[in-house]
C-alpha cells in the first residue's frame, strides 16, 4: 500500500482541491478530497487525472507512418496505402514485431495513455505457415505491453477472407489467417498463459469482408460471454456499396440485424453509416472506436460524432495506424471535423459538461475503457492508472483547473504529461521510461534492418 496526496485531481465530480488517495494492490482505495496531507504521503507534482485509453492500435504499422505520403496514384486511396502496408507484413519477425511495438507503448506512455487496445491480426511466418508455437505473433506483442508497463486489452484476429461472402485470401493476407477452431485455441493459450492483471483479452473480427456469418456466430457462441469484442466495420463507401452488392444491406445494419449489437461491441471507424444505423449504435449502447488522426491521414471520411453524442451514443478514441500518438491532438481532430462538417463551433460537450475538452477526456476515458473490458477513473476499486500534469508551461500555469484539459487539447503542441502510473507502478518518470535509450536504439536497428 502507498498513500498519495495531489494539488488537485479530476476526480467522477470534476477538479477537486487537496485529494488524498492510497494505492492497494494495484486500485484506487480511499480517495478523499479537501483533505491534509499526512507525513507519509508521497506528494505527487502537478495535478493528476485518469491516463486516456487507447481503444485501436496496430502496433507494427508505427514502422511506416509517414513513410507513405508520396503520391504514386492519382486516384491513392485506403486500398492503395493497404497494398504498402501489405509490403511491410511481408518482412517482420517476430523480434522486429516485439521491438517496434515496445517503441509505440514507451511513446504511447509518454504521451498520456495507460491502455491500449491491440487488435493484432500478424499472426504466421511470412509464407503463411504458422509458427512452431502459434502464438508467437500475439506474445511479441503481450510482452512489450508487460515491458514497458502500459495496460493491454489483446485482441486475437479472426480473418480468414477477402471479401464478402466467403472469397480466398489474396497473397498479401497469408500472414493473418485462421479458421474458427485454430484461432479459438489461440485464445485459449493466451488466456492461459496470462499471469499479469494489467492485461485481458477480448474477441476481434477483422471486419465483415474478413469473416463469414457462420463463423462470427460459432466464435461468439464459443467464448467468453464478458469479453469486449471489436471489428473494423464501414470505414471506406467501398465497403458500405460492396455490403449492400452482397447483402442489401449496409454493414452496421446487417451486423445489428443478423449478429445483434449490445454494450460488448466496440465498433471501429463506423464511418460511414445512416440515420437508421447511427440509432441502431446509440440503442446498442456499443462504443464507436474513432480514430481521428488515421481517419484523416487515409481519407476515410468523417465519422458524426456530435450526433452520437447529443443521443446518447458511447465514443473512444484510437492512434490505429501510429500516424500520431497524442491524445490531445486526436481530440482536436475529432471536435474540428465535427466544426467543419457542421460550420458552427463546439459540437461535442453535454449538459453537465459545457467545457469541450473536459467533456471529451472524461468520455474517452471512461467509454474506451468500457470497449477494453475496464473500468476507468479516479475511483475506488479501479485499476490505479493516473498521469500528472506540468502546469508549469506558461498558458497553463495562469490557469483555472477548469480550463486546463481545454488549454491542453485546443492551445497548446506542448505535452504536458509529467508522470504516469499504471496500476499504480510508476512507468514514467519526469517524461522518461526507464527503457527509453535501449528501445530507440534497438527500434533504430530495426528500421535500418525494414527500410
């Protein structure tokens, strides 16, 4: 046990002077505001809030971003950028795979977040065999979670298709390949052998191109009932207009009319979807996993958040492919899509939370970690993930506690996160990770290896 005291801290009820808190096994325990500092206590810099969630990452995608923002196409597109990134899938090993997503979560931590989402679908050798232990893929990618520290929601892939309707694989896809009984027994070996409660597991379909109805129904039926379950699902129109070609469908409609959605579904993009649809996700109470940054960098289109949230809808946001790793800036994406779509300013607060960035923090936090089978904040019995603040930098230090999450995600590039804790071990110290140098080095190597 250790007991801490903050300046102030963002507790369930806002900014809250003078909180005191202890740390037990891992969670929040007796947490009282306006209280006096005991001579026990470790006085922690800077005021602290929840670490934000990360509910889509790639990890092995951090090797090419920015590497594809060279026009080789007049009409590039996601499909375009799929067939680079199907290059890269080509060449990594299972250390390059260990070493780069090592790389993204020190990256990731420094930047504020203290869960993430993995939806991992690199599992086989490069010629499409399965390696000797199967899971191999998905442990290089676990281990550089319990490495560095960060919290890890790991989520297995079932892909098995191209297309809608059952089409082969093309050769690009080899890598990702499982039927349903080969990739439910790679789920059970990772749960297992799972010793750390900083990371859990939940079920993935790649996207309804990738997975037949017969075999999300099997998969589900077979499984943990309480695990989180992800999918890629209308990210690009030519998903949406190849769906209805093959169903009539639209894909959100045809998943929540023939699967069913529920609070267990986190739904990643969703893109592109219709008034109807955009009701069927409110009603299901799934959570939208948006990821603003990779949603703009490829083109995708822009998600109606506003909307969502003025329904009542749940909403995450994800780094996805790594083109930025500041939850600040997917923030920022995300309120200013919703400005220019609708030309009018702050679209996305709710009656009791008038401020923008406060109101989109606290969301974020608390419905991604809902889509990572978590519960998160500063409040007894959560898993104790926090990060404190250096409001030191000028345009915060002149400000009131209210204003510091809207000058930190609308007014500022400066990161502010000083520290961070996942459950409750201090992974960053002063802005640093105590493998910060051997990790660069090594991510050097590995991309002088890749390039």
């Amino acid at each position: 046990m250790k007991s801490y005291y903050a300046d102030y801290a963002l507790l369930s009820t806002g900014w809250c002077p003078q909180v005191r808190f202890q740390v037990i096994n891992g969670q929040f325990a007796n947490i009282q505001a306006n209280s006096k500092a005991q001579v026990q206590d470790i006085h922690l810099s800077g005021p602290i809030l929840p670490g934000m969630v990360n509910l889509h990452s790639h990890a092995f995608q951090r090797a090419m971003a920015g590497l594809a923002e060279v026009s080789l196409n007049p009409a590039d597109s996601f499909w375009s950028w799929r067939d680079l990134m199907y290059g890269l899938v080509n060449k990594l090993t299972p250390e390059q795979v260990q070493t780069i997503a090592s790389f993204l979560y020190i990256d990731m931590l420094k930047a504020g977040y203290t869960q993430v989402a993995e939806f991992h679908y690199l599992h086989h050798q490069s010629n499409g065999q399965a390696y000797d232990n199967p899971a191999t893929m998905a442990l290089a990618v676990r281990d550089a979670a319990l490495d560095t520290g960060i919290g890890q929601t790991l989520l297995p892939v079932l892909y098995s298709h191209s297309d809608f309707g059952g089409q082969p694989a093309n050769d690009g896809q080899k890598r990702f390949l499982h039927d349903v009984d080969s990739y439910l027994q790679l789920q059970q070996q990772l749960h297992d052998s799972n010793t750390s409660s900083r990371i859990n597991q939940g079920l993935c379909f790649h996207s309804l191109r990738a997975v037949t109805k017969a075999q999300i129904q099997h998969t589900l039926a077979a499984s943990n009932a309480n695990w989180p379950i992800h999918i890629h699902i209308a990210e690009q129109q030519k998903e949406v207009n190849n769906c209805i070609s093959w169903s009539g469908q639209r894909p959100v409609a045809w998943l929540a009319n023939e699967i069913g959605l529920n609070d267990r579904w986190c739904l990643v993009h969703a893109t592109h979807i219709d008034d109807r649809e955009l009701q069927q996700i409110i009603q299901s109470q799934a959570v939208v996993g948006i990821c603003p940054s990779t949603e703009a960098n490829l083109g995708d289109g822009i998600f109606p958040a506003a909307a969502l949230a003025q329904g009542g809808g749940r909403f995450g946001i994800g780094s996805d492919s790594h083109v930025c790793l500041s939850p600040a800036e997917e923030i920022r994406l995300l309120e200013y899509s919703q400005r220019l779509q609708q030309q009018q300013r702050n679209r996305l607060y709710d009656e009791n939370h008038a401020s923008v960035g406060n109101y989109m923090y606290q969301k974020c936090v608390a419905d991604g970690a809902a889509a990572c089978g978590l519960s998160a904040g500063l409040a007894e019995g959560n898993r104790a993930d926090f990060i404190s603040l250096d409001i030191s930098y000028p345009t915060l230090a002149c400000a009131a506690p209210e204003k510091w999450l809207d000058l930190w995600c609308f007014g500022s590039n400066h990161n502010p996160v000083r520290d961070v804790y996942v459950a409750g071990n201090h992974v960053i110290n002063q802005g640093q990770h105590h493998l910060q140098d051997s990790t660069y080095l090594a991510m050097q190597a590995c991309l002088k290896q890749l390039r």
